[in-house]
C-alpha cells in the first residue's frame, strides 16, 4: 500500500476527463487500495483517481464516523437524481482548508463495478450522495470550486498559491 501525492486545484490534469476501466486486476484492487490509504491519511472521505494524476474511473469513498466502511466504485454512472436539491458545505482534498456551499440533487442512485468487477447499483441521499456526484466531477474534470463565482475562484487560487509558498523551504 502506498500514500499517492493529490493534485491541487489549478494544476492542469484536474481538468483531464478520465476514462473507463476496460479490465479489473490485481492492479485495479491494489491502486484502490493506495486510493483509500491516500484519502484515509489526507483525511478526507472521497477520492478520485483524477485527483491522484490517473485518469481511470475510480472512486473511494468512506462517509462513516468509524472509517471502515470503504466504497469503491469503478466506472461509476449516475442513473437517476433528484429534482430535490440540497446545499451543502463542501471540502476538497484537492483544495485544502477551503469550504464552500453547493446545490446538488439531494439523492442519486449509482451503477458501478466493485473492486472485484462485481456490478452494483446503490441509492444514496445525504453526505454519500454529495460525495458520489463530487467525486464523479473529478472524474469529468471538474473541481467543485468550478460551481462557484470567478471571484471566489480567484480568491481560492491566490490563497491555496500563498499557502503553497508559505509550506515551500525557505533558501
């Protein structure tokens, strides 16, 4: 198992769509595997194998308090969402300490395979569903600051720049 370096928000191949998975393997189970230990360690409760700089469709995602409760989804594809719609607080591991309000459909229900190629559909509502259709952005390439205003983003760029000088070694 290893711990993958995530990619910030303004670096190019967050904007990269991935694509399908044609086959799963031992390979397939192990990147899993170094996904969720990545989002584990970050700490953060979803990743996209986008955020990790592969641009395969492969999510991880543990909403329990306990955090033993990993999803992996493979070629992930919504199949229904709701016209209800709820606003929630959203965080990135892509774009740390940096939260925000997005309006997302308040329940979806997801097709994917398993980390064993096993297909399954599951309905989700609350912080599963949010992370489902956020962790899906990224595998279309889009951050979910995208949603917000050109000067939010701007405000977000120039800050997460500052915080990356500020942890950058000083000469």
């Amino acid at each position: 198992m290893a711990v993958l370096p995530i990619r910030l928000f303004g670096d190019p191949v967050l904007s990269e769509p991935a694509g399908p998975v044609s086959s799963i393997d031992g390979k397939t189970s192990r990147f899993a595997h170094d996904m969720a230990e990545t989002m584990y360690e970050a700490p953060g409760v979803g990743l996209a194998a986008t955020q990790v700089d592969v641009h395969e469709r492969v999510i991880t995602i543990d909403v329990s308090e306990s955090r033993d409760e990993l999803r992996v989804f493979i070629n992930p594809e919504i199949l229904w969402a709701s016209d209800e719609h709820k606003v929630w607080d959203e965080g990135c591991l892509s774009v740390p300490d940096i939260y925000d309000k997005v309006d997302r459909p308040a329940r979806v229900r997801v097709r994917a395979l398993n980390e064993k190629g096993d297909t399954f559909e599951l309905e989700a509502d609350d912080l599963l569903a949010v992370c489902i259709q956020h962790e899906m952005d990224h595998l279309m390439g889009k951050v979910f600051v995208e949603y917000l205003s050109p000067l939010k983003q701007t405000r977000i760029r120039s800050k997460l720049k500052k915080h990356q000088r500020d942890a950058a070694p000083h000469r």
